[in-house]
C-alpha cells in the first residue's frame, strides 16, 4: 500500500501517559514504514529527543491560550509544506489549534482525526473531522454528545515498552533483594490515588514501593510516606523511560486510580508478565477480568487493596494463573502491531487510499 503522509500533534505537558503514548504511537508508526512529521510543545528535551532519535522531523510550537495565534499559524505552515493526508491531534489543545481543511489553504484535502483518552468537551474539537477513542465508553460518550457513530472508532492502546536484557537491579535504588516489591507507574496527581496506596502499604509491613513517575503531589506524598512511618520502604524515582526493566525487577504492579479513562500501565503490566492489582476505574474496568487477568478492589478501598495485595504475594498459584491469563489478553488485544494496523485502516478509510 502507498505511504501515508501523517502529521501528529501534541501539546501537552512534561511528563503523563497520554504524552508517553504520544511517542509511542508516532515511533510505531515510523517503523511501520509512514511518513510521520510531529507538531509539539517545546517544553520537553527527552520527548523531542526520542522523536527525533527515532528519524522524525519536529515541529516546536508555543501551543499557548486563546490569544496565542502564532501556534495555529505556524501548523498551517506546516501543513501546507508536508500536505499530509492525516492530521491526528492528541487532547484538547491540539485539537484547538489545527486547522480542518479548506481550499483557500491550497493544499491537497486531509482529514483531522482526534485520539480521545478522556472525556473532553466537544467545544474544543470543532476543526474535527474524526475521532479514535481508547474506550469503548468514550466513543459512546461522543456518540450520546451528537456526533455520527460513522465518525468514530474505538482503537486500544498498546503497551510499548523496552527490551531491556536485565531488570533494574534492585540494589541501584537501595532496596533489598529479598523483600517483597510493588510498583506503581504513574503521574504524582490525586487522582491516582497514591494516597490510597500508602495507607494499605502501612498495613502490609516488610512490603516496599517503587513509584514512578512525578507530579504536583510528589511533596505531599512524601510528607504522607513520613506520617505512615513507611517512608524507608518507598523509593521515590523520578520519572522513568524504563519501565519493562522496572517491571522486570519487581514482584507486582499496582494501579490504584481513582479516575482513568483507560491507563497503559494495566497493559504494560500484562505484557511484562507481572501480576496485577488494579481499581475499578473506569478504563481499567472495561477490560480487567477480577481473577482471572488481575485482582480488581473498590476505588479508594484502603483495605481491600491491602487484601489483594497480600493476597498475590503469598498465593504463587494465583499469581502465576494472572500473569498467564494477563499476557494472552496483551497478545490477543494490545500489541503494538495490532493497534498500528487498526490505525492504518482508520486512515485509509477516512482518506479513501
């Protein structure tokens, strides 16, 4: 088939899951052999760095408020220099800020497609011509809004993670061999609930926390850490671009979110072969199998969280059987290969090429 011409644009912020899979996404499409040319914010070296690492032209664009109208200006410009076929915006202020095709422009017609990962207001995506939703019940949330179902397809995620050849040796974060070990993927916001993490952390002593990732809350969780009298069993790490290796080095993965309209780290759980702990946010519970694929607990359930995760500790049998049941849902459902391929076809459809 002929090579498409895609122009990807994120705004976005510094570090968060939307932006990870922002990268994810435009690499895979890269080595699928697409003509892939990135729009973005100027305000991460290592995302911009991985783009063009990966041999993708960047962009850079203020991406600023409402009186910023340089950004839109500067896209226009840029789509008339590529004249792609596909425009993919990724949230709201991309979205905002990317012109739909008109013939004053002089370019060949291209379609806008929208990634929805949230529940966004419609407002800001009056330049769309498409939408791709990571759920399920997001497209049924635009679709209840007005737009036409012929406008919108539910694509998954994919887990993308690296293959390193050893895990995180566990000494390099001064955490001992022996104990058990949980790891939490995740920005440092309410509301992934870390805060609900902590406290069942408290109740399962000799058990020690990777966290990974930063954010607004990082202080107060580490105030939180000291007020449990558990901060010497969690590790604090930053924001991290090696998250297989990580996976690798620990006994579970856990995600206790309170609002999650999908949330990677369940997949990327599932593809490192690691049991899984999860809440019933509403990404996460559209696909998890109580059980069978991972232990499912009540958002904010202090203690029921604490019960699954002493639970998959110390049964091996049942951890064994999630992580199984857990990596034939990843290869069934969310590989890299599969979502590209489901994306391609969107593209095709919409372009009629």
């Amino acid at each position: 088939m002929a090579v498409l011409k895609i122009i990807q644009v994120m705004a976005g912020a510094d570090h968060g899951g939307a932006e990870t899979a922002f990268v994810d996404m435009c690499v895979a499409l890269k080595q699928a052999g697409e003509n892939v040319v990135v729009a973005t914010r100027a305000n991460n070296d290592s995302r911009i760095k991985q783009l063009k690492d990966a041999g993708i032209p960047v962009h850079t664009m203020r991406f600023g408020g409402v009186l910023d109208f340089f950004t839109r200006a500067q896209l226009t410009r840029v789509i008339r220099d590529f004249k792609p076929e596909i425009v993919q915006t990724w949230m709201s202020r991309a979205a905002q800020k990317t012109p739909r095709w008109r013939k004053s422009m002089d370019v060949p017609h291209y379609q806008v497609l929208s990634r929805l990962g949230g529940y966004y207001k419609l407002k800001n995506f009056k330049e769309t011509d498409y939408f791709a939703t990571i759920t399920p019940d997001i497209g049924k949330f635009l679709i209840d809004q007005g737009v036409k179902p012929g406008r919108v397809r539910h694509i998954n995620n994919f887990a993308e993670t690296e293959n390193p050849s050893a895990p995180v040796p566990r000494a390099s974060l001064n955490t001992p061999d022996e104990v058990p070990l949980l790891l939490t993927l995740s920005r440092l916001h309410t509301s992934k609930a870390l805060d609900t993490l902590f406290k069942a952390l408290a109740k399962i002593p000799g058990t020690w926390l990777w966290l990974a990732g930063e954010g607004p809350e990082r202080e107060a969780l580490e105030e939180l850490a000291r007020e449990l009298k558990i901060d010497d069993r969690v590790r604090f790490l930053g924001w991290r671009n090696d998250r297989a290796a990580l996976l690798r080095a620990v006994d579970v993965c856990v995600f206790p979110s309170r609002y999650e309209p999908f949330g990677t780290v369940f997949v990327q759980a599932w593809a490192n072969k690691k049991p899984l702990v999860v809440s019933t946010a509403d990404g996460p519970r559209q696909y998890v199998r109580d059980g069978q694929d991972s232990l499912v607990f009540p958002i904010d359930d202090v203690d029921a969280l604490a019960a699954a995760l002493k639970r998959v500790l110390t049964d091996r049998p049942l951890a064994a059987e999630l992580v199984e049941n857990g990596y034939r849902r990843y290869q069934n459902e969310f590989t890299k290969e599969k979502t590209v391929e489901a994306y391609l076809d969107y593209y095709r459809e919409i372009t009629k090429t």
